[in-house]
C-alpha cells in the first residue's frame, strides 16, 4: 500500500495497492490517488489555529488562542505531529481534553485541486456518551471545516419492544403487530392474536454533524432517562415524575428486557409498567433519530438536554408519561417553545367490554360510555325523563320526577351525553339508556360530564330506542357491561404516540392557533402514524385505521378513532376538501361512525388534511415500486419525511390548508419535480387542486372551500425594483429617480407551478400621471417551465413628471390563460428625495435606526416594518404576537429633553393581543430610560397611557402583572392616536422611548402595530423625512455609443463613443458595462470613449449588448449598442480528433494533465509522473471512457514505467 505526498506531506485518505504474485508480479491494483498533486503548497494558519477551530466546531464555543499551549515533544513521535493541551485558566472554564489534541499538516483532496490543511484529532468528554475521540481536517487556506469524524464506537443497548427485527427496525402497530391494512376490510368485532416482542439492540441510528450516531443513553445508564426522552409511568400526582413513579430500569447490562405479557392488566406490577415504559422509551427516540436526518435538528428546534453547540436551545428533553394518572381513553402533548420539554401524557383506555340491553325477551347492540361505571348488570323498570323544558324527553334541564328505583330514558340531542346521565342520576335513577335521535347505529358517548358519574350509561340506535319507549316501556330491562380483555394501555400503540410525537414536531415548526391550523396539526399526527408503519408491501388501497390498538372497545380494527379508516379506495374513504365545512353532507358510499357530525372539529377537519397526503404519501410508494423508480421504499419513505419537515417550516403563520399545501409542494419541488408533480395530482384528486381556495384564515366553521380536481400552472412576480439605471439620461447620481430622468423597472417571473406556461404577460403601472412607461407597459413572457423564471426590464420615464412625490407606487400583474387568478404585486418606490432630520416617523420607508433588542435572549423575528395586518393602509412597525414565551423591544433613537419645552411621545397604534373575557395574557408596554438604556421603567409612572389592563401571571409571561395594552384597542379596527406629555420631567436629560411586546408560552394574536411615532421637545430630531430633489436636469449630456458591431470570434474590434457631446461643453467622463450576453468582455480598462476588444470564442453566432455611460460630474446618459460574434473563420483541419483518458473519477480530484507539472512521490519509492494523473492521450471516442478505470490504470503504468502503445 502506497500512500500519495507532496513534499513529505500526506494527501488526506489517498493510496493505492498492489497485488503482487509470488514472483513480484502486478495481478492487481486499487485505490485512488489525486491528479493536481504536482506542486508545494502553502500554510497560511498553522495547527494552533485549527485546532481552536475544531475545538469551537465540537464545544459549540470557540476557545482563545492562547488557551492552548504546545508542551515538550513526545519522545519516539513523528514531528509532523504536534500536540496541544489547554492552560490551567482554560480548563478551569470548562476547556477539558482528556489527551493532548493532536495536529499534522495534510492535503485535503477537492475535485480540482489539493487545499492545504491541518488533521486534528480530538479527545473530549460529552454529557450523553462520556470519552469521546473525533478526528477533523481544517483548512490552512480560511480556517473552514473540510471534514469530521468520529472516532469512538458507542456501546448498544438492547430493549425488548413491539418492533421490527431488522433495520431500520421500524415500531409495529402494537402489540396485535403489523395489522394495517386491516384483513378483513369491513367492521367486524373480532380481535387479532398478540404477537411476541423483538430484540432490538440499538445505540441510536441519526447521523450528526460528526458522521455518527447521538447515543440514546449515556454509557453505564441504568434507566430509561437519555438525552433526548425521559421516559417513565406517571402513577400518582404530582405531575412529572415523582415518588411513586417508575422508569424503566436495566434487566442486565445495557439490557432493558421486560416482557409485556397481554393477558394482565398493563399497571398490573412493575414488570408490566416497564414494559410499556421500555416501549414509549424507544419510539420516541426512534422517532428523534429518524426526523433529525431529515432536517428536524438541534437548530430548527428538536428537543434535547445537550444540544452539543450545534444551536437550537437545550435542557428539554422529552417528558413521555405512561399510564398517566389524570385521565382515560385519551393522549396529549403540550409543546413549549425551544428549551423546555414537551410533555407526551398516554392514557389507559377502556378495554373491549361485553354489553348489551335486554327487554322483552330481546337483546340490543349498544354504545359505552368513555366515563362512569365500567363493570355493572343493573335490571331495573325503565320510564322516559320529562324535564318539562322541550324537548321534554332530552333531560338537559332538571327533572323534577322521582327515578327511584328505575331506568331512565333519554333522548339524544340539545346538550351533552355528561349532562343528560347527571341529571338523570340526580334524580334517582339506577341507570340511564339515551337513544339515538336520527337514523343510524350507536356511538361512543364521550365528552366531560359536569361532575362525577355513578350510575351505568349506555347507548341504543333510533330503531332499538322505539321499542323501548314503546311496547317495552316499564318493564323489567337488563343493563350489562362486563370487561373481557385488560385495558389497553395508549403506549403501546405505536399509531397513538407517533400521533402525539407528530404534534409535538408541528407545534416547534409551526406557529399559529387557528382552527385550519389546529386541524391539520391533528391530520399531520395521523400522517405521521400512517406513514412510519407503512411497509413495502403495504395495499394502500386497504382500510388503514388510527389507534385501533387503543380502541378496542368499538369497532376494532376498521375505524379506530376516525370517522372512517384511511384509504386511497374511494369505497373505504370518500373523504375531500370540503368536508372540512360544516354543513358539509358526508359521504354515503361506504360505513361511517359519525360519533361527531360537525365537520369543523379539530380531529374531524384534520382527518381531511391526513386524506390528502395520504394520498400523497401514496403515490409516491407508487413510484417506489415501478423498475425505474429513483429510490426504494425506504428511501421515498424518509424523503417524504424530509418535505414534512420543509414543508411545516416553509409554511406561515396560521396557514391555510392550501397554503400549507403549496408550501409542501414547494418542499418537494426542490428535491424531485416528479414527485412534485404527482404529489400534486394526489390533492387534486381529493379536491385541492391548483385553483382550489380555503376557508378564510380566521374561519371557525370552515365554510368557503372552492374545490378543484386539476393541476394547472401557477406562476409568481419577485424583486419588483425601479432603477435609475437604464438608457437614457441621469440628473445626478442618486440611485432615484428624479424628476425628468428615466430608468429600469426590473421584475422577475418565476414558474412556481408544477406544468409549463405560455402566453403569459406583465402589465405594469405607475399611481403617478408623470411616470410613464416609453416602450410600452404590456410586455410578453417567454413560455417557462416549472422551476425556470425570467427577469423582465422595462424602461420607465419621468421626463414628464415636473415634481414627483416621495414615492411612487409601481404595480406589476402577471396573468396567463392557464392561470386561475392574475398574479399582483406593488412596491413602494422611493423617487427624487434628499434626506432630511425630522420628528416623525412614518415607516412608509424602512428606518436605519430600527433594531430589534431580545430582551430574553432568545426571542427574534418579533418586530418588523411592513403593510397594516389590523386595518390600516399604509405601512406601519408591527409586532407579532407569538403563541410562545418571548420577550423583546424596539427602541427609538436617543433625544436629549429640552430644559424649557414639553416632551412629547406620540403615536397612532392598533392591536390584537391574546386575551378572553376574563384574562389578559399577552400585551405591549411602553419603557422610558434617562441613562442610556442601562434601567428601562415604564411611562406609566409619569403619564397615564391608556392600558387595557394587568397581565396574568398563570402562563409565564414576561410582562406578568404588569399593566399593558392587551386585547384590542378601543377603536378597532380603527387606529387609536396616544400622545404621552411628559412636560419637563427629563429637562436637559438623554431620554430613550422603547416599545415592548411579551408574550406567554401559549397561544398567540395579529399582535401591535405602530404608525405616525413622533418625538417633540427634544434634540436633535430622531428621524429622517425626505424632501424633492433639487437637482436639475435641462443640461445632461447626451450618450452615443455608436453603431451595431458585427465580428467573427477571436478578432480584434472597436466601440466608438466619441460621438457623445455635453450641451454646455463640460468634459466628459466614460464608462462601459454589459448589459445582456454573457460577460466575456474584459471591461476592466473600459474608462475611455473608444474601446479596443476582442471578440469571445463562441459556438453558434450570439448577440451581446453593451452599454456606455458618459457623465459630466453632475448628470449622466446612457446608450446601447449591439455586439454580434459569428463562429471564426474557417480553418484547414487534418488532424485526428484526440481524447484525455486521464481524467480522474468525480470524486478524486482534477482531470489527468498532471496538474501544476510537479512530480507526486509515493510511499515506498514509486513516483508518479505528473502528479498522478494520466498524461496519456489516446484516439478513441468518448463512450470508451470508462468511469475512472483508465485513469487508475494509467496511474499504475506510469509508476511501473510503462507506456500505452499509441500514446504521445
């Protein structure tokens, strides 16, 4: 083995190898070595400095310089190595190595050339795997980090859990195992056998930064608590994990083997609570390693107690609760913002139960109820409630009627199922049977009653409920419940927890609190579920239940939780867009259990968003599937999981089911267009198609989808701008456009859409009569393919404009026939203004003093300048309401308070602040500061501004009790005018104003908006107002940059603008610059009116524009002229066309020319002539290129000494 060197110094991972026979014969070679190793390199930093690179890359901090000092040389050590260690004071502050770093200078092969660089090996303890050793390459040339890697192999841990057995050892459904698609395909009763649980050895599967796994527990751990889930069975309160309360604890060694037995109750003893604990230990984790290698990392928010400095904020690790003591029947997760731990609570579910009505010789199916008595058989005569308020058999008032002793019953309908049995139960009864008020079967009663329930509840279809209040009315009727099978415990069930897991992901990506929101949220935990226990063979077409495991006491496998089980078969699942809209009529096709019928409900609303991309996640396992498929199963499987993780955080606030729809497409469009495409079609054949419209953003009953089941083109307008930069003529050289100069408005067109578009026109437009548009303000956009976008400069003209305001409103709408609505967008351009101090501020431009201070040290993105949310017009400073903790302020700039003169702050403002009838949780203060924003106190101890109120305290706000404005104000929509007299209280001082918005760790509001700030009885002023231009136009020179060029390629040619001319004969200045064409010209010398060129090598004939600039000092004018290069004269060629068979694969390095001509030297005496490439040329065609082949044979012939027949 040979490794590659220039000048004694290794080539980073190069060799090659020789097989030799007995008879020192070559029978093999392999290997790579790089062709651009032919000359000395240059070390501009030395090892100190990448080894304080390396360091700051692996602590997340970067360590001074002189932290580290270079002891003796270790006797028997190389001297390339060289060693570094930290100084005492350094190590004090938490710079530890566990040995010296170690550093050497190397080569670092890039595909065209070699980087000089410096491998350091460093030995560092982290919190979650204790000793480690990582290995990088920094370059010598920038200090950049070229490569990492770890060097430490983790210790695994096995955990009996419901999993697959081979990698990536996907979670099962349950403890039933892999029941999706259900078998039988229609609802039945029947319940699958158990299966038995695998072992599954694991250390955790992400790849970080590193190129290694994050260890899911530290080495020597005992107990379910890792890094990033602290898994435990919530028994007893408090909340959290406290006395009483159990982790998983190790059988063995790194060995969690607790077998989970089905039969027992799973709260039954320790064993069985470690069981389940073990399993919600492990899909959580699970569920953290594969999000994080598609984006759901430390920096975009995941949650863990050591964020190893790779951003992000830390110390909040997963809180999974098993058994959860505070409910049934349900789960749920609570997600605070980065840095605090989401808490996943998983409830016991009622199990499957025998039960039924007996009256009259005869048996009736029946609906449970999810509260009150589980085990009864109470026989008892029945009499029907009167409440005497109608309807009067609905019990949802009192009844006044004694039930001693009999079973009451009531009708369903006007109140809830809670209610009714209360009232019932109030009365005396021994039991309650509501009936069912519209055709149809039973259902669950869910839902909170008011108060504790004692007494049995079940439910009867409309049909059975007529036999009872008739012919069987007061006699003697059986009511039976008898548990047959433990409770099933919700941790278990794999679909329930990535469910859960899934809204803990949405809520860190996705910021809002409206219902669209909250109900695809919903539908994205069932995405989720769906499809992490897909698998290759999965009939997608089949009945795909949610929470089956969980909800054994219906239906079991075909509906779960859901309405209807999902399924890309219309038969199974009619679901489609508008069935988000109450009102909406549900499908009739197929088996429904309609337990809720409003269709804007969070969970119902949200199985029409999981639909959708259930359809999507379906089509692309499709494509999976087909011989030309660009990826497995798997692969498709995590590259959807990656458009999830894009698309949440490509979303905006509060989306919209289309426009999280576009922002999923976007997250697709940029990885693969075919999957795009075919995405796209999925929502389309479920209604949300390309034209398809949402509800309103603010829509509670989800009323107003527009359907559409096409895919169609959609285009967009970006970077509106007008320059003062096109042919013509220039007063000055502001960058504005004056009055009588004229320009460029530039607008880019982009395809956004996922089919191609023709036809299309920008129409531009100007709110001011003076502004015109010379060549026309129709212009046609060339047809564009998705992804491909065009910039489009149209000449704009003031000349006729006398004076022009501070700024002008430019429009561009963009419009095709395959469009579904015309594309819009305005822009508000500055025109032929000098700055000037003023006390006002309008916003109408964005100020340079505006800066956003986080005040907790975390909190960004609150403040910015744009158009009116709330109701204005005009562009205002606004202050988002975050449904998280944040804490931040805008500060004005510094006056010094008149000794004589009032100061005055005032401000018009709007807002909509989180706050209910009774509470005011988030607000907006206004803060004071005399010492140069050192102590910060609030106006409201000189002036009264108004507020809504105080602040509560209940949910960590950081403006708790303090008065605020909150809610909305007075006026709303309408803006409100606050003006703060502080008369001469600061007389003579530097005062500062701020602006401060907190927010709590819940939900969040459109939040505050400020417009019209002024400042008075202060100095200097703090703003800048603009005013006209002064500059005059009437004696601009005039350009000439003579006629069109024509030329062939490689032949000397000339520009000509001395024709250009000044009316007041000023002399002249010229500058040159490309205008279209690709810029090939050397205009570095170009200050001239005549330019000397030589005309570019090109392939086919091609037009270039150029453009001159002449300029007397105070105004300019430009002119074009066109450059035509034809193909170059015609040669006499007799040679033989020859092909470089000396290039190196794409990923070792240059082609094989040798490089800079410097020979490269071989471990163990070979040399390699031109640095080790090929030199040889050989006549063949390109198709006899192998893929690397040829070059590493070249390589071995020359370092043999031997030359290919017809090489030169």
């Amino acid at each position: 083995m040979y490794r590659q060197r220039v000048d004694g110094v290794e080539v980073f991972d190069t060799r090659v190898s020789l097989l030799l026979d007995g008879r020192g014969q070559l029978r093999a070679a392999g290997g790579q070595l790089h062709g651009a190793a032919g000359r000395p390199y240059a070390f501009a930093h030395g090892p100190a400095s990448a080894v304080t690179t390396a360091l700051a890359d692996c602590w997340g901090r970067r360590a001074p310089r002189a932290s580290l000092v270079s002891p003796s040389p270790i006797a028997g050590r190389h001297q390339v190595d060289v060693y570094f260690v930290p100084t005492e004071a350094a190590r004090a502050s938490g710079y530890a190595l566990d040995r010296p770093a170690r550093a050497r200078r190397v080569l670092f092969p890039m595909p065209t050339r070699l980087v000089p660089a410096t491998y350091v090996e460093l030995w560092v303890t982290e919190a979650a795997r204790g000793p480690i050793l990582v290995a990088y390459v920094v370059s010598a040339e920038d200090q950049s980090v070229l490569h990492r890697r770890l060097l430490t192999d983790d210790e695994s841990v096995s955990y009996t859990v419901f999993a697959d057995t081979g990698a990536p050892f996907l979670p099962v459904d349950g403890p039933f195992g892999d029941v999706t698609p259900d078998a039988a395909g229609v609802p039945v009763d029947a319940l699958p056998s158990y299966v038995g649980q695998a072992v599954v050895t694991m250390e955790g599967f992400n790849t970080n930064p590193v190129g290694a796994a994050d260890p899911w527990l530290p080495t020597g751990a005992t107990e379910s608590r890792g890094n990033n889930v602290d898994a435990y069975a919530d028994l007893s309160s408090p909340d959290g994990f406290s006395a009483g309360d159990l982790r998983a604890s190790t059988t063995a060694p790194t060995t969690f083997d607790h077998v989970f037995d089905p039969t027992r109750e799973p709260d039954a003893d320790a064993t069985q609570q470690s069981a389940v604990v073990t399993q919600l230990f492990y899909v959580n984790n699970w569920l953290h390693d594969y999000f994080y290698d598609v984006g759901f990392t430390e920096a975009a928010g995941n949650a863990q107690e050591d964020n190893f400095g790779r951003g992000g904020e830390a110390g909040d690790r997963l809180w999974v609760e098993a058994m959860d003591y505070g409910g049934t029947n349900n789960a749920n997760m609570s997600t605070p913002s980065d840095g605090s731990s989401p808490r996943m609570q998983m409830f016991l579910w009622r199990g499957k139960a025998v039960a039924g009505v007996e009256a009259a010789g005869a048996s009736y199916d029946v609906g449970v109820a999810l509260w009150g008595p589980t085990d009864f058989d109470e026989t008892a005569p029945t009499a029907l409630v009167d409440d005497g308020v109608a309807t009067f058999t609905d019990a949802c008032e009192a009844i006044a009627a004694d039930f001693a002793g009999q079973i009451a019953l009531i009708d369903r309908g006007n109140c809830t199922f809670g209610v009714k049995v209360r009232n019932a139960q109030a009365a005396g009864a021994v039991g309650a049977i509501v009936m069912n008020n519209r055709a149809g079967g039973t259902t669950t009663m869910s839902g909170t009653p008011p108060g504790p329930v004692t007494i049995p509840a079940l439910f009867v279809s409309q049909g059975d409920g007529a036999v009872l209040r008739g012919a069987a009315l007061g006699m003697a009727t059986r009511m039976l419940r008898t548990p047959s099978v433990p409770r099933p415990d919700s941790s278990l069930d794999a679909t329930v927890v990535v469910h859960e897991w899934g809204h803990y992901l949405h809520n860190r990506l996705v910021n809002g609190s409206s219902r669209q929101r909250r109900a695809m949220g919903e539908g994205w935990g069932d995405l989720l579920a769906l499809m992490m226990l897909a698998r290759p063979s999965d009939d997608f077409a089949g009945a795909h239940p949610h929470a089956g495991f969980s909800n054994q006491g219906r239906e079991f496998i075909y509906f779960g939780t859901r309405r209807v089980p999902y399924s890309t078969n219309r038969a199974l699942n009619d679901l489609s867009f508008r069935h988000i809209s109450v009102g909406e009529a549900l499908p009739t096709l197929h088996p429904l259990d309609a337990s809720s019928s409003n269709n804007a409900e969070v969970h119902n609303a949200g199985e029409v968003w999981a639909t959708l991309m259930f359809e999507a996640f379906a089509s692309l396992a499709d494509r999976s599937r087909e011989a030309t498929s660009p990826y497995s199963f798997e692969e498709m499987r995590a590259r959807f999981a990656a458009y999830v993780v894009l698309g949440m955080q490509l979303a905006p606030r509060n989306p919209t089911y289309t426009e999280q729809r576009d922002a999923f497409l976007a997250a697709a469009l940029d990885t693969d267009l075919e999957d795009a495409r075919r995405i796209a079609l999925a929502f389309a054949r479920r209604g949300a198609g390309t034209c398809a419209e949402a509800p309103s953003r603010g829509s509670t009953d989800l009323v107003g989808v527009v359907e559409d089941f096409t895919v169609g083109a959609a285009g967009a307008l970006e970077g509106l701008a007008v320059e003062a930069d096109g042919p013509g003529r220039l007063c000055d050289a502001d960058g504005l456009l004056d009055a009588g100069e004229n320009g460029l408005v530039r607008v880019a067109v982009q395809n956004t859409g996922l089919i191609a578009f023709s036809d299309a026109v920008v129409v531009v437009g100007a709110g001011d009569p003076g502004v015109t548009f010379p060549a026309g303000s129709v212009w046609p956009v060339s047809d564009l393919g998705p992804g491909e976008s065009e910039e489009l400069s149209i000449p704009i003209d003031a000349s006729e404009a006398a004076a022009i305001a501070d700024h002008v409103v430019v429009s561009a709408t963009l419009s095709a026939p395959a469009f579904c609505d015309d594309v819009l967008i305005e822009e508000r351009v500055p025109m032929d203004r000098d700055e000037a101090p003023s006390t006002l501020e309008t916003f109408e431009v964005l100020p340079g003093w505006l800066r956003e201070s986080s005040l907790d040290g975390t909190s960004v993105g609150v403040w910015s300048v744009g158009p009116s949310t709330l109701g204005g017009v005009t562009e205002t400073l606004r202050a988002v309401d975050m449904a998280s903790l944040t804490d931040t302020a805008v500060e004005l700039p510094e006056v010094t308070a008149s000794a004589t003169e009032s100061l005055v702050l005032t401000f018009e403002h709007r807002f909509d602040f989180e706050a209910s009838d009774t509470v005011l949780w988030d607000g907006g203060v206004v803060e004071v500061s005399t010492d140069g924003g050192g102590t910060w106190v609030d106006v409201d101890g000189y002036v009264d501004p108004g507020y809504t109120g105080a602040l509560s305290d209940r949910a960590g706000s950081p403006l708790s009790l303090r008065p605020a404005f909150s809610g909305t104000n007075p006026s709303a929509p309408a803006a409100d005018l606050v003006s703060l007299d502080f008369g001469t209280a600061f007389a003579a001082m530097p005062v500062r104003f701020r602006f401060r918005v907190g927010t709590d760790e819940a939900t969040g509001g459109p939040g505050w908006e400020l417009d019209e700030v002024s400042i008075t009885g202060g100095d200097p002023a703090p703003f800048t107002a603009f005013e006209a231009d002064v500059a005059e136009c009437a004696d601009a020179p005039v350009a000439d940059a003579g006629p069109d060029v024509e030329v062939f390629s490689g032949e000397l040619f000339a520009l000509d603008a001395t024709a250009s001319f000044d009316p007041n004969d000023d002399p002249l200045t010229y500058s040159w610059e490309h205008v279209s064409g690709e810029p090939l010209f050397d205009l570095a010398a170009a200050a001239t009116d005549t330019l000397e060129l030589t005309a570019p090598s090109v392939d086919v004939p091609t037009d270039f524009e150029l453009r001159v600039r002449v300029s007397d000092g105070a105004a300019s004018s430009t002119d074009d002229v066109r450059v035509r290069v034809l193909l170059a004269r015609p040669m006499a060629d007799a040679g033989t066309t020859m092909f470089d068979t000396g290039t190196m694969p794409s990923d070792g390095g240059a082609g094989g020319d040798g490089g800079a001509g410097g020979d490269a030297e071989i471990d163990g005496g070979l040399r390699v002539i031109g640095g080790g490439g090929c030199s040889c040329r050989a006549a063949t065609s390109p198709a006899d290129r192998g893929p690397g082949g040829l070059w590493l044979l070249g390589v071995i012939m020359a370092a043999l000494g031997l030359r290919r027949r017809g090489s030169r």
